[in-house]
C-alpha cells in the first residue's frame, strides 16, 4: 500500500464527511427542548413528547456508533491489504475477468452484508421493539434479507457482468455504461411496483366506502389519472405511517400503509392523498429522474476517466489493475462526494414537499386537515420535533413538520 496522493484524499473525505455528520448529529441532540412546540400542544402529551426524544436519542446513539465501526472495519481492511489479499485470492480460481470480477464484487458485498447483520437485528428487535414499532417476526426478518439477497444477485450481477464486458471491450465505454445504468434503473422502477415490492408486502385495492369515494372525486378534480389505491400491509413490520407514489404508466401505484388508514379521518387521509398528487402535477417524479441521469452520467465520465488508475490501485494496495477492482475503488473514492450531493438533493427534495404540501392545500381547500396529518404523523412515528437546522440541511429528505404546518397558513 503507497501513502500517496489518493490515499490521503480519499482518507481526509471519508473521515471529514464522518465528522460532519457527528458535528450534526450532536447539534440535533443538543437541539432537543423539554417544552412541547406550540403548534403540536393539540396532538401529543407530555410523555409521548418525552418518548419521541428518548427514540431520537436511541436512534442517534446507535447511529454514531454504527457509522464508527463502519469507518474503523473499512480502514483496518485496508490497511491490512485486504482489497490485494481478496484480489489475488479470486485470481487464483483461475477464471477469466468477467467470472474473477463477478465473484470479487460478490464477496465484499456478502460479507457486508453479514457484518451489518447484528445491527441490522439491534435496530429491529430491540430499539424499534423497545418504542413499539417492531411487528417483525425473526421469521420474516430472515425470508426478508433472503429476498433481498436472491433479487440483488438476479438483477446486480447480470448488471455488473455487462458494465464489467463493456469497460473491457467498448470504445468510450463510461457513455455505453452510463445508457446502460439509465435503461436498467427505469426498468426497475417501471416493474418495481407490479413484480418486486408484491414480494415483500401485500397490496389490496382500497374497499369500496367514503374513503375511496373522495379519493376519487379528488383525482378527478386534479385531471389524475388514478386506476386505483391500494393498501399496504405495513403493519406487518412496523407500526409506522407512511404513503408512497411510484410507478410509470399503467404501473403508477398510490399505496397508503394500512396503520396510515386505521389513525386518520377521511379529510387528513385526502389530504396526504392529494399531495401525493401534488408530486406528479408539479411533475417533481420527472425532475428527480432527470437530475438522478445527469447526476449517474458525470459519475461514469469519472469513472471513464479514472478506469485502472495505477495510482488508485497501489494505494489500496492492488498489484494489477482490473476493471472489476476499479469499481469497488471508484465506489470508495466517490463515497464522500456522494454524501455532499445527496445534501444538495435533499434541498431540491425538501422544496418538493413545500410545493406538494401546497398543491395539496389548494385542491382541497382544507389546509387544516393536511397540517393536522402531518401532525399526527410525527406523534405516531415518535418524529424528532425540534431538529437543529444543520442537522435537517445535512439528513433531512422532508422538511420539518412545524415548518410544513407553518407554510400552510395553520398555527
């Protein structure tokens, strides 16, 4: 391993992005008050307020120390030679590149995925169990990480095989892979919601009641071109709230957590249907995959660029250079300024929920009813309700509700 250029770079940027997101981590419990904000005295007591602070602190605690171990077992890896070891390891097998570079990616992945097991476990059976979220089963835990597992190795390493084949044989091969990358991703998303998410939950059409009705005659007068609502059985895993809209085409899904439908009247529950709406008139689906291609497609000129860096190597310690081994290492030299760019799509994302949280309000004419269901959101989700501003600039995809509730005119 040579103590170079990359090596110090690439240790000053995952190090600095750690410090970072501890800075604003600390400030965010700092940030914690014992005096119930205003605008939720109406919907939370005193010692729901003082179990969503102690969540927060749990969360927080078990993140910082998560991210710790992560940034220790990634250096002492390395330092140790572990990328070389693994390299001369697979090599052995007597394989060509595409079959070394597939079984060389697939072992760092798995054994990822193994060491993030006992947190993975920590995080579900006893701190969400211990707030009440928990509905997981150990047995469905495991058909769970099974799932995931089987659906990365049929979707990843065919993926991985043709960007492996097409860096080794294409001429401007960073273009070829950035179209390819492109193509798959809205694949995924377009059969996502038919073909992979039915794997893991259960989704039924809405019942035939009042719900369903409004929910209707709001699409309707939104021009939104709704074939149907389903249901999601999240309480199958948790007793969190949530709705979600994804999907192109006759694939579009609206799918409301069934534990959002059982703590919500009907105006709150149209409402968060609406806004859901909201995203796709104000067309946000489209500017976020618009900004995700570009985004990916300077990614793979980097990549291009930086194909079999021989510099790169030697400071992971990797006697040959391969294209399979480039990945992982680009991967980890852009791992910091993909934190930075996640933040700027969190501001983008956070302007997104303000536009919809309006929409919203304006074909419902009943402000009220959207802010009184984001309010009863953060009671039932034990939600943070006075994050530090760094701390929201830094993590937060939505803004906060408070400040969600004071821009629709509700106090």
């Amino acid at each position: 391993m040579e103590y170079n250029g990359w090596f110090i770079a690439i240790v000053l940027g995952l190090f600095l992005m750690w410090k970072l997101d501890l800075f604003a981590t600390l400030l965010n419990l700092k940030a914690l008050s014992s005096e119930i904000p205003a605008t939720f005295e109406e919907f939370i007591d005193e010692n729901a307020y003082e179990q969503s602070q102690e969540y927060t602190r749990s969360r927080a605690t078990f993140g910082i120390g998560e991210g710790i171990f992560s940034l220790i077992l990634l250096f002492v890896f390395w330092w140790l030679g572990g990328f070389g070891w693994l390299d001369v390891q697979v090599r052995a097998f007597g394989y060509g590149p595409l079959i070394t570079g597939l079984i060389f990616v697939a072992a760092l992945i798995l054994a990822n995925q193994v060491i993030s097991i006992p947190f993975d476990l920590y995080s579900t059976f006893v701190i969400e169990e211990k707030f009440g979220f928990n509905r997981t089963t150990l047995a469905t835990w495991i058909m769970d990480q099974a799932k995931g597992l089987l659906l990365g190795a049929f979707f990843g390493l065919p993926l991985l095989a043709a960007l492996i084949w097409i860096f080794q044989s294409v001429p401007m091969a960073w273009l070829w892979g950035w179209l390819l990358v492109t193509v798959f991703s809205l694949a995924l998303t377009y059969v996502a919601p038919t073909w992979i998410m039915p794997l893991f939950n259960k989704f039924q059409p809405l019942k035939d009641g009042q719900l369903k009705t409004e929910i209707h005659l709001m699409a309707e007068k939104c021009e939104f071109p709704l074939q149907e609502v389903f249901v999601m059985d999240g309480s199958k895993r948790s007793s969190k709230s949530n709705a979600f809209f994804t999907g192109f085409g006759k694939t579009k899904r609206i799918a409301l957590f069934d534990t959002l439908i059982d703590n919500h009247t009907v105006p709150e529950l149209v409402g968060v249907l609406a806004h859901e709406i909201g995203h796709y008139k104000c067309r946000h689906i489209v500017k976020s995959i618009v900004t995700g291609v570009l985004t990916t497609g300077a990614m793979f000129f980097l990549l291009g660029v930086m194909m079999e860096n021989r510099a790169l190597f030697d400071a992971f310690g990797v006697k040959e250079t391969s294209v399979y081994v480039s990945l992982i290492l680009f991967g980890i030299l852009m791992s910091p300024i993909s934190d930075l760019l996640s933040i700027g799509g969190s501001v983008m994302s956070r302007k997104h929920e303000f536009e919809a949280d309006a929409y919203a309000a304006e074909v419902t004419g009943n402000p009220v009813a959207m802010a009184d269901a984001l309010r009863k959101l953060s009671k039932d989700n034990l939600s943070n309700l006075t994050p530090h501003p760094f701390y929201v600039f830094v993590n937060y995809s939505h803004p906060p509700v408070s400040e969600r509730v004071r821009a629709l005119g509700v106090e």
